[in-house]
C-alpha cells in the first residue's frame, strides 16, 4: 500500500501517479495553504486496469466537520481530470497524529500564521503540562494560551507576549 | 460473538452521542466566548467519535442500520449509554463535573482500548485517547478554579461533584456483555480502571482544596436501558428532526 511508484512498462501505474499527484494537491479546506498531501491525510491511490480509480484518506481529529468535504473534493479533483470511474474510501487505521504532517507542511503553517504542532505527542499526557509554543510572526517563546479550544477542533488560541499577536496553534495530537 | 460486540460498541456510542448532545446544547449560551468554543469543540469530539462507533456497530450488526439509523431512530429504551452523560446542564458547574468524572474515566479506558485486538475500535480508541487528554484538562482546570474560586462557585461545583457521583459507580460496572468482550481481547476491563480514576479525581480535587465525594449507593441500569426521566426529553429534542421529515438530509 501507500504511493504506487509510476512503471513507465506499466501504463496503469502512470496514472496511478498521476492520480495520486491530483490528489494529492487538494488543498485542506479550513487551511488552504497546505495540501492533503502536507497534511498527511492521504493514504493511498491506487488505479486499476479498467481505470477505476480508488483514494483512501484518512479523518484527522474525529470531530472535524471538514472530513466528508475533503473527501468530496478529492471526487471532483479527480473527476476534473478525467477520472470517470473514482470511488474514495475512509481508512481509520493507523490513526493520523500530527506527527503525520510534513516538513514542508508545518513550514507553510507557519508562514500562515498558524503554529504547527509541538512533536511528540506524549507531551499531552501530563494532565497540566504546559508546552511551549514558539509565535509564528515573531518567533519568541514567551507565549501564553488563551484558550484551548479555537476556531476549528484542531486549533488553540495562544498570544505572544512578546510581539503581543494573538494567534492559532494547531494542536498536538 | 456478534451480538455482544454490536451491543458493547453501541455503548460506547451512546455514551457519546448523548454526552455530545449535552455539550451542544451550551452553544451560544455559555458563560464566556471561550467556553462556548470549548464545550462545542468537546461535543464535537464526542460527536465525531460516536459517529465512528455507530457506523462500525451498524456494519457488526449487518442489518443495513447506517450510523444514521441508530443515532436518530431508536426509542429511549433502546439507548444504553451510562447514565451520567444524560444528566441535565444544571449550572456550569454541572457540565464541568459530568465532564471531568467521565473524562478521568475515558482517558484510561481508551488507552487500554488502544491495545485492543479490535482493528477498528484499536484505530477509533488511539485517535480518542488523546482528545480526552484535553478534554480531562480543561474540565480538571475549571474544577480547580471553580472549587478554589469565589464562595458562590464553590458551593457550586460541591453540589454538582456530589449529586453526580452517584452516577459515576456505573462506569465501572462489568455485565455479561463486557466480560465476554474483555475474554476476547477485544474489551476492557472498566472495574480495573477504578483506582487511577479514583487517584485522578482524588488529585484535582485535593487542588481545589475539595474532599471527595463518597456515594452512599450507585445508580444504574441505563447499559440496560433503563434512564432518568431526562434522556427522554434530550432524545425527542435530538430526534425531532428524523421523526418530523424521515429521512432528510442536508
């Protein structure tokens, strides 16, 4: 499972890859600046001889309302493409952490606004641990939560006490 | 086999489904903006989770019942969540306590579900596991500065920790169904959790400068189906819509 790696003997992988790349790039619909791709989401493409077309992603946080909008945009992503025949599927397991998002995908979090997650997810364990988040415009550590629970199930609300901007961070999970 | 795991997940799907009601129903009303985020987001979790178990139990049961069907379409009786989450939100006080002794609760107990030899509940329970860490410290943060706060919030969260304890014994309690479940490898043993939970709401009440309630008898019997009179009125508020024009969707 996972990419299925292009075969130029084998056209059906091509438009696997090509697939995956349409799907890929589909931006999250909360925070269009990074991809499904970035956020780590999307499982699996996987295109079968007769061009039936089947992509597998995965919820993020369980109450996120984005989850059947991310799923129809990956439909009509691939359908714009010439996909006629494209079915997409929920995988639960394995869950999706943040650790899932990538490198580049918390770098343009980051440029947003927007936080990424602190790594490693046993930090939430300690029942009053504080994390420390650095603000995305000024970079300093000296920042305090506000709430939270924010805008949407995967942000936090914070301030820098620094540079005094209120921001989002995207938690931990 | 079937049966006790349909009945088992359904369990813990009402519980959620219910308990997120509860939460939702705060939305706009809440004592402050952050507050209406937070019990809303926190519903939302439980919703998101609920809806997860209830397409797996219709998919166990293999009657063709969708999330949707169960949520939506079965009488009170039919419900067997735990009788705490369908406790009416009094005060603030309210919420927070019914939030923080079921949340203590969940935390262990999805951890252990996590190691389940259930696919499905092992990938359900590794994602809840750590929105109930949240949920646990928001809830255990407003029993503190409830509890240590003005004399008013005080004698407050006292009211709501004791009327509501004597729902808590049910969390614990172990059926046919769930010693089955816990035979398979597939449940968790509640009754085994009862000591961390206890040492966690023993912990924060000891910051709130709170001494812990002690129940003089548990009630139960909504894994039976037996309620208080308040699950009947939450279910025809939830229901109403599906009972007005069946089968609409948005």
């Amino acid at each position: 499972m996972g990419v299925v790696v292009a075969d130029a003997l084998n056209p059906s992988n091509v438009r696997s890859r090509r697939a995956w790349d349409v799907a890929a790039a589909v931006p999250d619909p909360e925070i269009p600046v990074v991809t499904l791709a970035d956020l780590g989401i999307l499982r699996s493409v996987e295109c079968d001889d007769d061009g039936a077309v089947t992509a597998r992603v995965t919820p993020t946080y369980s109450g996120c309302p984005a989850t059947q909008l991310i799923e129809q945009m990956v439909l009509e992503a691939l359908k714009r493409d010439g996909f006629d025949n494209v079915r997409v599927e929920s995988v639960m397991s394995p869950a999706w952490t943040t650790d899932w998002i990538s490198a580049e995908g918390r770098e343009k979090l980051r440029d947003f606004g927007i936080a990424p997650p602190v790594k490693a997810s046993n930090s939430i364990r300690a029942l009053f641990g504080e994390t420390a988040v650095s603000c995305p415009l000024c970079g300093s550590e000296d920042t305090e939560r506000i709430s939270e629970f924010g805008s949407t199930p995967c942000k936090a609300l914070y301030r820098c006490r620094t540079c005094l901007e209120p921001f989002d961070y995207f938690k931990c999970l | 086999m079937s049966d006790d795991l349909f009945r088992y997940v359904l369990r813990l799907a009402d519980d959620h489904l219910i308990l997120g009601q509860r939460l939702g129903e705060w939305c706009g009303k809440a004592p402050s903006l952050e507050e209406d985020l937070a019990l809303a987001n926190i519903g939302l979790d439980c919703l998101g989770q609920a809806r997860a178990l209830y397409a797996y139990a219709g998919k166990i049961e293999g009657k063709g019942r969708d999330e949707d069907d169960l949520a939506f379409l079965r009488p009170e009786r039919e419900y067997c969540n735990a009788l705490l989450v369908e406790q009416p939100n009094r005060d603030f006080a309210w919420a927070i306590a019914r939030q923080f002794y079921f949340s203590a609760y969940m935390l262990p107990f999805w951890r252990a579900m996590a190691k389940s030899t259930d696919d499905d509940l092992r990938a359900i329970a590794a994602k809840a596991e750590k929105e109930v860490a949240y949920h646990l410290r928001h809830s255990a943060e407003w029993v503190i500065r409830l509890g240590d706060g003005t004399e008013e919030s005080r004698r407050r969260m006292i009211e709501a920790l004791e009327e509501l304890f004597i729902y808590t014994g049910e969390l614990f309690e172990m059926d046919a169904v769930a010693h089955a479940m816990v035979s398979e490898g597939v449940g968790v043993d509640a009754s085994a959790l009862r000591d961390e939970w206890r040492r966690t709401v023993d912990g924060v009440l000891a910051e709130a400068h709170l001494t812990a309630p002690e129940a003089a008898y548990d009630q139960s019997g909504g894994r039976e189906g037996r309620h208080t009179e308040h699950l009947g009125h939450l279910l025809s508020e939830l229901q109403y819509m599906q009972r007005a024009y069946p089968g609409l969707e948005w």
